[in-house]
C-alpha cells in the first residue's frame, strides 16, 4: 500500500510495496514527489492520480502495462491497483490511497502459455516439415512481445547447409547474414550467426549484443531494439541428427530468466521436423546474400 499525499503527490508507503521499486527506487522515493521518482510512467499514473485530486474520484486498472525502470532497464510489468481519494474534513482531496498487486508474473505465464498451446494444436497435426515450418512461423508472429523476430533455417539430408525457410517478422530475413550458410566451412561467429557451435555441442546457444553484429533487429511489440537472441537446435522425430536451428529474439524488456529460457526452449518441442529434410528451392544466386 501506498499514500500519495498532497499536489505534489509525495509518497508514503509500506514495506510490502518496497519490491514494487525494485533496487533502483528505494529509499530514495520514500517521502518524495512520485513525478520524480516514477517520471518514465507520469504520463500515465500522474494523470490518473490528478485526476483522483481534482474529481475525487477513485480509478481502477487491471492487469495494466507500465514500463518502469526499476533494476536499471525499462522493464515490461503490469499492476492491478486503484486510487482511491483521501478526503481531509473540508471536504477537499488531501492525496490518494493505493493497494497495489503486481500481476507481471501470471500475465506473463498465460501469454507464453497461450503460445506453446496454439503451437502445438496447430503444428501437431501438420503432414511435411514445410508446413510445420509455416504454421510455426505464423504463431510465433501472435506473440511479438516475447518473440520480436524468428527465423527458421533447415538442414539439407546431409547437413552440410543450412538454409532460411520462414522469418517472423518477413524483415527478419533480412538480417540473416546469408540465407544459406555452408557449415563446412569456418564462419566468423563474431558477424554470423553461430550454428557451427551448435551443431558441435547439441546445445541452446544465447547471442549477445545483436546490434553490434547485425544492426537494428526487428522490434516486434517493443520500440527497442533486442540485443540477444536464442539458436535452438531442432531435430527430426525419432532421430538424434539435426534438422534445423531456430533463431528467436529476446523481448528487450524483460530479462532472459530461467522461466523466460523454458518458455523459448519448449517451442523445441513443438516443431514436428521430419528426416530425411527436403530443402526448399535454392534462390538465385543474387539473393544469396542480403
């Protein structure tokens, strides 16, 4: 619980609302103006709570989005609270009253839940690799928020390339470094992406500083731009060999935590790859390279 008390709304709170700031907000926000502290969200807050001061009206959010900075990045979090008016005995608004729970965590689970439900409902059913890549591809894209961008690349029988089938966004594509990558030969893992590794030890792979590497990446729900991304190894049902990786982006607003880390490798499992892989028509030589 928290009290924003008088125009300046200054804020007087409890120690269960503590975590509610994180480790950049406390002390410090305990008896200041909440525009000084919460300035990257006053558009939103500060206008409801104004607006609680000037009606005496209570307001309600459920489940709302608030991108707060709170461990020193713009974190996507979602709260359900009210503001509530708090008279003084002229009858005038002196501050507000607020009971805060913050929903980020369930939010979170259901969306990511959601996804990996409607992959599997959709892919499971599906006859040849080509259209589980397709199916796949287009249900990732109703997740943008934890997936800004994925690309899907096959295997050929005999695994020495490795090819863009499908991307989500369809600029995606245009940040693979080749649309096929020739693994017998050694590739600077520093400007590409590293499927010589994964393909060498079997194992989910995180790509840092993505803009360094290959510019601006496709955004997804997010106006900034992902800086990792994750290379899963996808393999034939029934078979050990590989058949393909999966590139997913990471939202840039939230951290790459364990239950983040799950969500993106179950998708593994989702994708009924079949052996012997078809690869897709080459392009032409022109579109090799982008």
């Amino acid at each position: 619980m928290v009290i924003w008390w008088g125009k300046e709304l200054v804020m007087l709170y409890n120690d269960a609302w503590r975590p509610v700031l994180g480790l950049t907000k406390h002390p410090i926000a305990l008896g200041r103006p909440g525009k000084e502290i919460w300035a990257e969200i006053w558009d939103i807050i500060g206008e409801q709570l104004n607006r609680v001061l000037s009606t005496g009206e209570a307001t309600w959010s459920e489940d709302l989005l608030l991108l707060v900075d709170r461990y020193g990045y713009t974190e996507e979090s979602y709260f359900t609270y009210s503001y509530s008016p708090i008279f003084l005995e002229t009858g005038e608004v002196g501050g507000a009253f607020t009971a805060v729970a913050e929903t980020t965590q369930r939010v979170l689970g259901e969306r990511r839940t959601k996804t990996l439900r409607d992959l599997a409902e959709r892919v499971g059913l599906t006859k040849t690799t080509e259209q589980a890549c397709q199916l796949a591809i287009e249900t990732l894209a109703n997740n943008p928020y934890d997936i800004p961008f994925a690309m899907l690349y096959l295997l050929s029988e005999d695994g020495k390339e490795a090819q863009l089938c499908k991307s989500t966004p369809m600029e995606a594509g245009e940040i693979a470094t080749s649309r096929v990558v020739d693994l017998t030969q050694i590739q600077n893992e520093e400007v590409n992406w590293p499927f010589a590794s994964v393909v060498q030890t079997g194992s989910t792979i995180v790509v840092e500083n993505l803009q360094q590497k290959f510019g601006a990446m496709p955004s997804g729900a997010w106006t900034s731009s992902p800086s990792q991304a994750l290379i899963l190894p996808l393999h034939a049902v029934g078979q050990e060999q590989l058949a393909g990786f999966l590139i997913v982006g990471v939202n840039p607003c939230r951290v790459l935590d364990d239950d983040y880390r799950d969500f993106l490798k179950c998708q593994q499992g989702t994708l009924p790859m079949r052996s012997p892989m078809p690869m897709p028509t080459k392009p032409n030589a022109s579109e090799q390279k982008l």
